[in-house]
C-alpha cells in the first residue's frame, strides 16, 4: 500500500518568542540590579518581587531598549497590524527564586504581551506555559504515547542568562523548582499595553488610546 501524502498544521497557535542579547550586564546594569534588590523586595506566593515595579522608568536604560527592540518585532511578526501602533511597557519589575521556591502558576491582566529577561539562571531552569484550553481538550482524556505539539497541555523552554521571552499576557505560566539549583535565579519582568487607533468606525468597534 502506498503511504499517503499528509501534511498536518498547527492552527491558533500561541505565539512564544525567545531573543538572545549578544552582552553580559555591563558593570552599571549590574549595579542598577544591586540598588534596586537593595530598595527592597517582597514575598509572592512562592518567591520575592522588588517593591519597585516601575525599574524600567529610570533604571537599566539599554536593557530597555533591547526589550522595545524586540517588542517591536514580535508585534510585527505576529500580530502585524495594518495600522501603526506604538506598544509600549507599563510596569516592569525584578524578580528572585531561591534554591528550593517556584512561581505559581499566574498571567498577566491589564497587558498584552508580557516579557521575562534572565539575569541569572542555572541549567535546569524552566519557565512553563499552561494551554488555555486544557479544560476543554481534557474533558476526554487520553493516554499519550509521546507528547507533542497538539497533545500537550504544559510546554516548558528553558531559562537561560541574556535570554529574553515575549509572550501573550494572558497565557498561563508558571516556574517550577529547580531541584539542582544552588544560586538564586534572578529575572526581570514586564508587561506592555499599546497606543493607537484600534478597530474601525466602519465594524462600530473603534477604540483610540491615547
């Protein structure tokens, strides 16, 4: 029998982007880092985030840059919209797991593209995204063989130091523990919202943000 032709497509993807930044922290980033842990951090459910949520507005100006840099090219490449648009970062805060803590699972509201950049990771370092529609597609379950792209309900890439990640807001995400780590992993997080004209008077769903 002649083996058939096929070809499958992942259709409503979610789109995960990944951009490596070509230098380490220079020695005033890495001061920056140190002011703003030393200006105090707070408890989450299961790690530590800076009281200050805005580092973004006067700290670690070129790392911003790069984050912007590449914001820009996953709305381009992803959400492409016809008319021009300047997304931007709201708050953007630092975050410590120690050896042993996690990240509960969590999204981001009020945003549409959320970002980690890694300052410090070790190997085995993981960020973990959740399938939106893992209700649904569990409400008959099976019993995977191997697990890919369309039978998974987790998906997780490695954390790595200089790496940044961009993702939609409102996928679900979490941080497993480390069981080899010995050192804090040390991340910095955004979100982002956009200015602009959404929509159109023609389809009655308009929407000017200014």
């Amino acid at each position: 029998m002649t083996k058939p032709t096929i070809d499958i497509y992942s259709v409503f993807p979610s789109p995960v982007y990944i951009a490596k930044r070509d230098s380490d922290l220079n020695p005033r980033e890495e001061k920056e880092i140190e002011k703003i842990i030393k200006n105090g951090m707070h408890r989450n459910v299961d790690n530590s985030g800076s009281n200050n949520s805005y580092i973004f507005n006067e700290n670690l100006k070129e790392l911003k840059q790069f984050c912007e840099y590449h914001i820009n090219v996953y709305v381009k490449e992803t959400i492409n919209p016809k008319d021009e648009l300047d997304f931007y970062i709201t708050q953007s805060w630092l975050n410590i797991t120690k050896p042993g803590e996690s990240h509960h699972e969590h999204w981001h509201s009020n945003s549409i593209i959320s970002g980690v950049f890694y300052i410090s990771t070790e190997e085995g370092d993981n960020i973990t995204f959740i399938d939106p529609n893992i209700k649904l597609k569990q409400l008959i379950f099976f019993k995977a063989k191997e697990f890919n792209l369309w039978n998974s309900s987790i998906w997780s890439f490695p954390s790595k130091t200089n790496e940044l990640i961009l993702f939609p807001s409102w996928v679900n995400h979490q941080v497993e523990v480390n069981e080899k780590a010995t050192t804090d992993r040390i991340s910095i997080a955004f979100n982002t919202f956009v200015k602009g004209s959404l929509g159109s008077q023609e389809t009655y769903n308009e929407l000017i943000l200014k």
